[in-house]
C-alpha cells in the first residue's frame, strides 16, 4: 500500500485520530493525578511549617521521606523494611489467592446447584453478617502470632465479595444461551465450563479489584493485634510512640502496593476478558 493510499484511507486517518486522542487523554490524567498529589503535599507542608496544622499529630511530608529513608538505611526495630513489607505483602497475596479460590468455587457451585444454595443460605448469612475483623483476635488465640493468623483474616474479608459477585455471575448467565448448549449435548459440567464461567468472569474480575485491598487490610488489622513483623507492627509502632511521621510513610507503602497489584488485576482481566467489545471507544463521560 502506497504513503497516499495509507494517508487516504479514512479508515485509517480515524482509527489513527483516536490513538492520538486515547494518548492525549491518559497523558491529561496523569498530569492532573501529579498535579492533585503535589498540590496536596505542598498544602500540607505549608500548612505544617507555619504551625496552622500540628505537625506533632499530623506529621508533614518531609518527615515523612525523612522517616522512610531512616528504614531504608537503618531499618526498623522489627528488622529491614523490605523484609517487613515482604511478610505484609506475602500474607495479604495468599489470603486474596485463597479467597479467590474458594470464593469462585463455591460461588459458581452454589449458583448452579439451587438446593445446595437454599440449605446454605441461612449460613452464609449468619457468616456474612458477623464483623470479620473481629475474628482477627479469635485466630491470633488460634495459630499465634504468626503469618497463619493474618492469612485467614485476609481470607475471611476476600471470600466473601468474590463468593457473592460468582454467584450472581453464574444466575447472570444467559439462559437461552445454556438451553441451546444442552440442546446441542454439552454435559452439565461442560455447560459451567464454556457458559458460565465465562458470563460469571466478569463478575468475578470485577470483586478482584475490590478484594486485594480487603486482604492488605485483614493482613494489617492481624498484625495490629498481635506480630513479630509487618507493616502493621510497624503503623502500631509508630501509633504508640506518637510518631504520625511513621505512619504515614508505613500507610505509603501499602498505597504503593494496592497500586500495583490493581494494575497486575487489571491485565489479567484484559488478558482474560479480551473477547469483550471495547466498551470505551465511544464518547467520554
């Protein structure tokens, strides 16, 4: 194809036209993300120096960096920085994992098996209603104070939010689109397989996002009421010793991690979910 074939194409000249404008848009939300952020630190320390905020209960950014380049060189009572955001972040990866697992399995289970879903109900109720974080203290007395305890509480709050969207995923489903498949001979299992799970994934990608936080938080509280390391011992730490500097800087290494492990969940759900039409490549809101 020629230069003034390509160039004559309007075809090509749109898709070209929005490649430019999807770029021009991500680079405008970047730059006004990094403006937000400069514009609230700057506020903060302003305010902190000229005393309008205590910078004793409040802290202020510079003491903020001040304090994270002290872990990085010195580290910390409870051993090296990245050690203690290892263990946070290795507690909060199985717990989410774990919940993940089970939350599909038993969603899509009970979503396809209606008595099974009206026996468990009454169950799944009561357990849903019970406030999570206080099982943090019942599996502390239960496996001490290691990672097992915090696992099960970073469980505890991620089975849930990806049990219900599975199960809602799986009655979602198009049932025309399962009848015709049973009509052509796909088993049950088959059915769950090609239909369901697919019309489900979206639900379940969707309480993913939600649910890595939901275990960064259960592992925390967990290491708040009982570790030898973590994050969460060292945010206790620094709540005990009146250190809000050190607080903060704990609370931006968590932000920095439920950062990244939203956009690894985000290209998995493109990878998985590339068969969808591009819900955005209309107008913007």
């Amino acid at each position: 194809m020629s230069i003034e074939q390509t160039t004559g194409n309007p075809d090509f000249a749109s898709e070209a036209q929005l490649k430019r404008k999807a770029l021009f848009r991500t680079l405008r939300i970047k730059a006004l993300q990094i403006s937000l952020a400069a514009a609230l630190l700057i506020s903060w320390q302003v305010l902190t120096d000229h005393k309008i905020m205590d910078p004793f209960f409040f802290g202020k950014p510079s003491g903020v960096w001040t304090q994270l380049w002290t872990w990085i060189h010195n580290g910390t009572a409870a051993g090296s920085l990245w050690y203690n955001a290892y263990v946070t972040l290795m507690e909060s990866t199985y717990g989410f994992l774990i919940g993940v697992i089970l939350g599909v399995i038993f969603g899509i289970l009970l979503g396809r098996n209606r008595v099974l879903a009206e026996v468990f109900a009454p169950y799944i109720k009561i357990a849903n209603s019970i406030p999570r974080v206080v099982l943090g203290s019942i599996f502390t007395v239960i496996w001490g104070l290691g990672s097992t305890s915090k696992i099960a509480l970073a469980f505890v709050l991620v089975f849930f939010p990806v049990f219900f969207n599975a199960f809602t995923g799986t009655h979602e489903a198009d049932k025309k689109l399962i009848a015709n498949a049973r009509l052509l001979g796909a088993s049950k299992r088959q059915v769950t397989r090609k239909v369901v799970l697919p019309s489900a994934l979206s639900w379940i990608m969707a309480s993913m996002h939600v649910s890595f936080g939901f275990a960064i938080i259960g592992a925390i509280v967990g290491e708040f009421l009982g570790s030898n390391h973590g994050l969460g011992l060292l945010i206790a730490t620094a709540q005990a010793t009146f250190n809000p500097n050190g607080v903060y800087a704990a609370m931006l290494i968590i932000g920095i991690m439920a950062l990244s492990a939203e956009w690894l969940i985000t290209q998995l759900e493109n990878r998985l979910l590339n068969w969808r039409p591009n819900q955005n490549s209309g107008a913007e809101l």
